[in-house]
C-alpha cells in the first residue's frame, strides 16, 4: 500500500492529512491478525478519524450495488465506520485518517499501549510523523521518503486536481472525475461535502482523506491552479 | 471490461471516472465503449460506480424527451443507471493488467493487495532495508498515467546492468526474464497497467548512483515515474545518513512513510521455514 506516499502537496499541505495504517506480513505475523487489525479499526473511532478503510473493501463510503433511484433526491452519505469494522473480512492493510495531529498522536498512544504486534506506520509529512512518535514516546524504525512526481510530468493534470486524485494513491480516483468536481462546486451545482463522497466512494481501501479534500474544492472555488 | 450495449443509455457517467480515460460515447452506436488496449482492467468503473437497476427502454426514452427539452437532469454522477458493466473473464497475458491494477486483488506473487509489496512498512518485521542499506521504490504510471511493461523494462535493464539487488517479494521481479539482464518476459511487453514498482536495494555508498540512473532513464519513458526511498532510522529514531543525500540532490523531503517499529515476529515457528533470499542481478 504505498498508496499513502505519493500524495501530491508541500509538507505545510499535510497538515490535516494524518494516516495511521496497520499492517501484518506474510510469514512473520499474518496468524490471529485478523482480530487485531479489528481492533485496530476499533479503537481508531473514538478518536474522530474522517476515514477509516481496509484495502480489500474500501473506505466508510461505498459503493452501492443496489441503489434505489430516490438516492438521487435522498442519498445517504454519512460515513459508517461500524460498517467498516464490522467487514472486514480478510487479513489486509487497514488504515485510520485523521484531520488534526493532535488526533493522530492520541491515537498513536492508544495503539502503542495496545501492543498487537502488527507493524504500524504514519503517513504524513516527514516532521509530522515525527511529532507523533515524539509525542508517543516512540523511535522512528524506519523511514520511507516520497521523492514526488518524475519522468513526463507534463502528462500529469493541475495541482487541485493531482491533490485531489492522489489521495487515493492507487489511481482510483480519475483526474476527469476530481476535475468534474472541482467544476461542479465552482459552479454551484454541488457543495464540497457532497462532492468528496462522489470521490471517496472510489477509492478502494479507504485512506481518501475527505477533510482535506473539502479544503481543495473550497480553494478551487475561488481560483484554479 | 465490458459495457452491454443493450443497458447502456449513454448518460455519459462512466466516462468520467475511467482513470485511463478509456471510457468514451461511441457517435456511431451512441452507446458507452471501452477502449480494450487503452483500459488496464483497474475494475474503478464496475467496482466504484454504483448501480442502479432500471428499465433500459424507459431511461432512454426520459432522455431523449428531456434532451428535446433542453432540461438537464442533475442525476448523481458516480452511478450507472442500468447496471451495463460486466467482467470478462481475463486470460494470460491481458490478466496481468488487472493484477497490476485493480488495488482490492492481491498479487499471486507476493499475497500482498496494491501493488503488490510491503516494502519497509513491515521493515520492523522483515529487515528488508537493514542499518548501511537503502531501499528504492521506483513505481511508474501513477498518478492517472498508466504505462506499459516495455517502459519499465528500460529501467530494470539499466538496474540489472548497474548489478543492483532485486527485491524478490516484488511482483515485477517475478516478470524478470532474467534478473541478470533485468529482461521482462516477451507476452507482457505490450500490456498496459495502472502502475508498477520496481523495488532494489543497495548499500547507502551508491544511493546518489541509483538516482542519477533513474534520471537517465526518466527521460526515455512516455509516463511519469514516482521515486520512494526507504531507509533503516538509527537507534535514536533519527536519519542522518540518508536525508542529506537526497538533499544534497535537491530534493525537498515533504512526505513520508513512518515505520514506528512496534512490529514483532508472532507467527509460530515452523521447522522448514527459509527466509527467501533477495536476488541480486549478475549472480
């Protein structure tokens, strides 16, 4: 799941964008570890994450296979992180997103009191994962930079729409759907809220992170990248 | 992936949330169609679209009068209204299309979901990246890109020809022909996938090395390439070995993975058990 690194931004940018993700491996600790990335999940929740997924479900907004046409004058879009828990079915990588650092720290603390075994990893600026393990009492194992975007990256869209499409790392998001997006708000057609959860329902294993996303649309509002 | 004309009514929906942008409104047929050597079988449109179930007939006809009308129906754009999408049933080499790039299905290689590899996110657990050691993740296509297995091969070649270590719990290396030529086995060439990593390992010495390589062959690839570089944090938590390097070349360290090292070994011991070994081009 290197989803969670190539997010496009500047460090200052990840301030609301705090990942907290477990993750067991093969041959080492995947046995009883699905009771623990349950309770992983768990114990995220008191703490206000603004996502919570597991990589073979997705987020606490989904898809519906069934939709009942009234959805769209009524749609239900209120994030179900009980329903996330509650699904997940199979040993994978499930991650908890935070808006504050403050959450993602308290949070921290909980999980290194809990004591699962699985490996943990922060995903956020470099500094800001710092400050949690800082503040968690707990040293740095090891560190994975994201060097950024490469190669033709005249390939690559604007700024708010690459801000928007990376927050779902594995390309799930389309860059014509955040663009769409960005143009429906600018438009008045839908709210930011509204918006983010068109987008969150792609993306496959929850770590779209809906807080910052509402604070880009808000921007792109005013001005285009 | 497939589109039945017979549901399709071309609301138009799906060809926004294709990230390869594959998805289009045939003039001719006026159904939704998808590109087949342009679509990487991710699985977004069946898997994130939501569905509903309606009378093909009926909704063509609602638009035809509304489209007579010039009303414009503000219908929620993440749902296709006559569930039209249906799987194929892949078979090799199309099938690494789907592996590579529909995130939810592990890679038989490795059993790890995404992309396919751990890296050092369990480094705590596995030691992959040890202390004098760098990990490099080199992943091509993402964001929204895409590329071909022929443009990777460009780069593992040059990898295999510098005598680097190919991570062995890597679902590209499992493609290589030969590790010693960095080769990708021929039927796969032409496939085109959402995004690949191609993951090595060198002592620290010849991490400026390695990147001045991937600059080299950024310039000959048609897709954009996202450079990660994992490193072992010393007994402080603290890196001072690798963080200057990258900023020596001019990079600016914005984000990170944070492994915080609360990992341990709990699987019961088995008798047999053998560490596979990483397989290192030339030997």
């Amino acid at each position: 799941m290197t989803n969670t690194l190539h997010r496009f931004g500047s460090a200052e940018s990840f301030r609301d964008d705090f990942i907290v993700f477990a993750i067991a491996s093969r041959g080492k600790n995947e046995e009883e570890a699905l009771p623990k990335l349950r309770r992983f999940l768990e114990m995220a929740i008191p703490f206000g994450p603004v996502n919570l997924g597991d990589a073979r479900h997705g987020g606490a907004l989904r898809p519906c296979k069934e939709l009942n046409p009234s959805a769209h004058w009524n749609r239900d879009m209120t994030p179900d992180f009980q329903e996330v828990v509650k699904g997940l079915d199979h040993i994978t990588t499930v991650a908890a997103v935070f808006d504050s650092r403050v959450k993602a720290e308290e949070f921290v603390k909980k999980v290194k009191e809990a004591d699962m075994g699985l490996s943990i990893n922060i995903s956020t600026s470099v500094d800001g994962a710092e400050q949690c393990c800082h503040a968690a009492g707990i040293n740095r194992h090891s560190v994975g930079y994201s060097l950024g975007f490469e190669g033709k990256t005249e390939r690559l869209p604007n700024s708010q729409v690459l801000t928007l499409m990376t927050m779902c790392g594995h390309g799930m998001v389309a860059s014509s759907l955040a663009k769409k997006m960005i143009d429906w708000v600018k438009e008045g057609r839908r709210t930011p809220e509204e918006a983010v959860t068109y987008m969150s329902r792609f993306c496959s294993c929850g770590v779209f992170n809906p807080a910052r996303a509402i604070r880009v649309l808000e921007d792109s509002r005013h001005h285009t990248k | 992936m497939r589109i039945d004309p017979q549901k399709c009514v071309a609301c138009g929906n799906c060809t926004y949330v294709c990230p390869m942008g594959a998805i289009y409104v045939d003039p001719v047929i006026k159904r939704a169609t998808v590109d087949r050597d342009e679509c990487v079988e991710c699985y977004a449109c069946y898997n994130g679209l939501s569905q509903e179930h309606l009378n093909p007939t009926i909704v063509r006809t609602m638009r035809k009068v509304f489209q007579f009308l010039r009303i414009r129906f503000e219908p929620e754009p993440d749902v296709c209204p006559t569930a039209a999408f249906s799987p194929e049933d892949l078979v090799w080499p199309r099938v690494v299309r789907r592996a590579f790039s529909d995130p939810r299905v592990p890679h038989e290689s490795t059993g790890v979901e995404g992309r396919g590899t751990e890296e050092v996110k369990t480094n705590d657990v596995s030691g992959r990246v040890v202390v004098g050691e760098v990990g490099f993740t080199i992943e091509f296509g993402r964001p929204g890109v895409g590329v071909r297995f022929h443009e990777i091969q460009k780069m593992t070649m040059r990898m295999a020809q510098a005598g680097v270590t190919f991570e062995k719990k890597n679902p590209v290396t499992t493609l290589l022909k030969d590790v010693a030529t960095g080769e990708i086995r021929e039927d796969i060439l032409d496939e085109k996938i959402m995004s690949a990593i191609v993951e090595i390992k060198v002592p620290v010495a010849r991490t400026e090395e390695v990147i001045r390589m991937v600059w080299e062959v950024e310039k000959q690839v048609d897709t954009v390439v996202c450079l990660g570089v994992g490193t072992r944090c010393d007994e402080n938590g603290e890196d001072h070995v690798v963080a200057p390097i990258l900023e020596k070349l001019g990079y600016h360290l914005d984000r990170a993975k944070t492994n915080i090292g609360l990992g341990r070994i709990t699987n019961k011991p088995v008798e047999t058990s053998k560490q596979p070994e990483p397989v290192a081009a030339g030997s």
